[in-house]
C-alpha cells in the first residue's frame, strides 16, 4: 500500500467514525431535549362586563406579571400559561370557563368576582382546585368552609370595619355620634360586608340610616341620595367599583350634600379624581390594601418595567399592583409546593408566614386555620388639590369571630 492510499484511508475511516458519532451510532449522541411542559393557569377576568372599569387593568396586570415569571425561571424551571378569558361578569360564563379548566387538567385559577366565586365554592373544594380570586370577600377566608380559596387583598369585612373606626377616630363632636350610611350594587360584592360595616357602627354608638342601592352601571344616582339627604349624614360607606363611586360623590356635590365618603378598595384609585373632579376634593377617603402605582418600593420596579415594555401608553393603576401581588404569592407557593397539584399549592400557601410583597402590600401569611392574609391598609384621602395622598396606614385585630364574617 502506498503512503497516499494509506492517508486516504485513513481520512475516510476518521470521517466515518465522526459521522456516527454525531448519528449517535456508538450511542453517545445527545438527544433533543423534550419541551417543558408548561403549567397551565386559569384566568378567569371581567374585561367587557360592568367591572371591566377596574377588570381590564386587573387582567392586563396578571398577564404581565406570567411574562415576568417565565422570564424569571419559571416555576424551577418550567414555565406557567395563564389561559386569561373574560366571563363580562356574568356567573354562568364563569362556571363553563371553570369547567372548561378543570377539563384541561387545570389545578389554580386566577379569578374575579364575589357572586362568581362564591357560586363555584363548593365545587372548588370537592375537586380541590386552588382558587385566587380578586375576591376579597370574608365568606371566602375560612378555610373550615372554603379551604381551597385564597386571595391577597385584606378582606371586605376587616376592610369595611377599619372605615367604621376611622370615622369614630376622626369625630371631634363630643354632643353626640356621627351618623352613617351604607351605599352599595344590589349584588354579592356590594351586600356581602355590610353586617359587618353596621356591626362595627353599631358598637361603635353610630347612628345608622337607610341602605341606598347604586348599581354598578349607575350613570346617575339623585334619587338614591335624595333619599339619603333626609337622614344627612356625617360619612358614608360606598361599596361600588371607581364609575359608580364617582357618580355618587358627583350627584352628593349637585345636592348639596356635606357627607364624606369612605370607599371600598375597588372603588378607589388613580381614577377617581378625573372621574369626580372637584366634588371628591376633601371628600372622598379609599380603603386601600396595596401600594398605588409608581409607589417608591422595592416591588414596584418590575411592574414599572414590564409596563414600559409592553404598553407605555397604558395608563397605570393600583389594579396592576393587585393582580401582580396575587400572581406573585402563586409563584412563590408554586416553587415550594410538594406536588404540583390543588392540595399540593393548598400546603404550600398555607406555609407562607410573612411574605414579602416588597412593599407593594403588607407582608403575607396564611394558616391551615386562617386565610386571611393580613389585616393591614392604607387610608388615602383625596386632599383639597386633587391629590391622592395617605392619611394612616392601620391594622386590624385579628379576631377569631371575624374569621369568615
């Protein structure tokens, strides 16, 4: 054999043995790594519905906060999928989007409304899916009756009551009590706290007047506050959402009214001044469990910059900051769940003992007893310019017979 068909053998059989190699021939090939499966979340919003005032921004505030927890690692690595559809507040289209998740496999849902979920309670604790909703409804916070329903906000009823004692703190007519109102939608959201409003006044030595209903869709509320004007009240409690708060507080303003409004959380934000003009200056006082947006605390810059990423044009409200601190306690349950599966999250949310938020809300922490998150808010007032600006941040007791009340 001469030296040039020896090196030319010798080429061929060394292209060969590379060529099998990389074919995996002698088996040391690396094989295509298998996608992650992504862990589906459901999303259950109202963006077209007579909540999609605060809804729209809610929803685009979760879907944000998914991008920011796939960019971040993931679950340990595996990405979620928030499956976010709107049910325009309607309950029925509420229970076939729960169904049709619960069909996919889906075990925790990112919800909305109070009747909503109230009305798939039960069906949520039989199948043992986890359920975060944008409830804060204290029907919801007693994991004896509802062990499988979690949300971040401090509830309606701690809410409501923290209004009661605000007034009582603030009152310096020592001839006699204020006397106080309940404006509020006809629906579960609006009626669920009131017990607990009235409870508080009572014991309080508040004189309570005659409930006056609002709807939600309210474009204009004179004889409701006609009505309230025979029994003039110092304060009143409005439990509606940002639009029909404004109408309110506008129409009081054209009669002449002197009261003063405490609002629940859904019913105050960045809004409401454009909304109420002139007529909430001085006026109007919001229940506030978060951060409003652009705040100065740690938490708030990832949200600043997904918004400049994504829709800088967008105005920016404290419902980004809310449905972000929901998403946020489900990602940190989700990275330390035993098992991926409801009662798997279930376990892990009730290990969380003073979750950091960064400041975007009171540190977080529930019990196997006791889902309530805190009892903790900020009391904003809208000053004489227009401003939104914090009046006392205060903490409720947390009470064993306000559990679930």
């Amino acid at each position: 054999m001469s030296r040039r068909n020896g090196k030319t053998r010798w080429i061929i059989f060394t292209v060969a043995v590379m060529t099998a190699l990389s074919l995996g021939v002698f088996g040391c090939a690396k094989k295509p790594e298998k996608a992650v499966e992504p862990i589906l979340i459901g999303g259950i919003f109202d963006t077209s519905g007579p909540t999609s005032a605060v809804g729209k921004d809610y929803a685009q505030g979760a879907i944000d906060a998914a991008e920011y927890i796939n960019a971040n690692g993931g679950v340990n690595g595996r990405p979620i999928e928030l499956i976010a559809k709107d049910y325009a507040y309607k309950i029925p289209e509420a229970v076939s989007l729960y169904k049709t998740y619960k069909d996919k496999g889906v075990f925790l849902i990112q919800g909305w409304g109070t009747g909503d979920t109230n009305a798939l309670k039960e069906q949520i604790n039989k199948d043992k899916i986890v359920y975060m909703s944008a409830s804060y409804d204290s029907l919801l916070n007693d994991p004896s009756k509802t062990p499988y329903n979690f949300y971040v906000g401090t509830s309606y009823g701690d809410g409501i009551r923290a209004a009661m004692q605000f007034i009582d703190q603030t009152w310096t007519d020592t001839s006699r009590k204020p006397k106080v109102v309940f404006i509020y939608p006809d629906h579960p959201y609006g009626k669920n706290p009131i017990p607990a409003g009235k409870a508080m006044a009572k014991s309080l030595g508040f004189e309570v007047g005659p409930d006056q209903f609002v709807a939600l869709s309210a474009k204009e509320a004179i004889s409701q506050l006609t009505n309230m004007k025979r029994f003039n009240p110092d304060w009143a409690w409005i439990g509606g959402t940002t639009p029909s708060t404004a109408v309110v507080i506008k129409d009081a303003a054209k009669l002449g009214l002197d009261t003063k409004f405490v609002i629940n959380v859904w019913g105050f934000d960045e809004n409401l001044p454009k909304l109420a003009g002139n007529a909430a200056n001085g006026k109007a006082y919001g229940m506030v469990p978060f951060a409003m947006y652009g705040v100065d605390v740690p938490g708030m810059k990832p949200v600043l910059e997904m918004h400049k990423k994504n829709h800088p044009d967008d105005q920016h409200l404290v419902r980004n900051i809310q449905s972000w601190t929901a998403m946020m306690v489900m990602w940190e349950a989700l990275k330390n769940a035993e098992t991926l599966d409801g009662p798997g999250v279930k376990a892990a949310l009730e290990n969380l003992k003073d979750f950091d938020t960064g400041g975007l809300s009171a540190p977080i922490t529930f019990t196997a007893t006791d889902h309530r998150p805190n009892t903790t808010l900020t009391i904003y007032k809208v000053d004489a310019n227009g401003k939104q600006v914090p009046v006392k941040s205060t903490t409720l007791e947390r009470k064993p017979e306000w559990l679930g009340n």
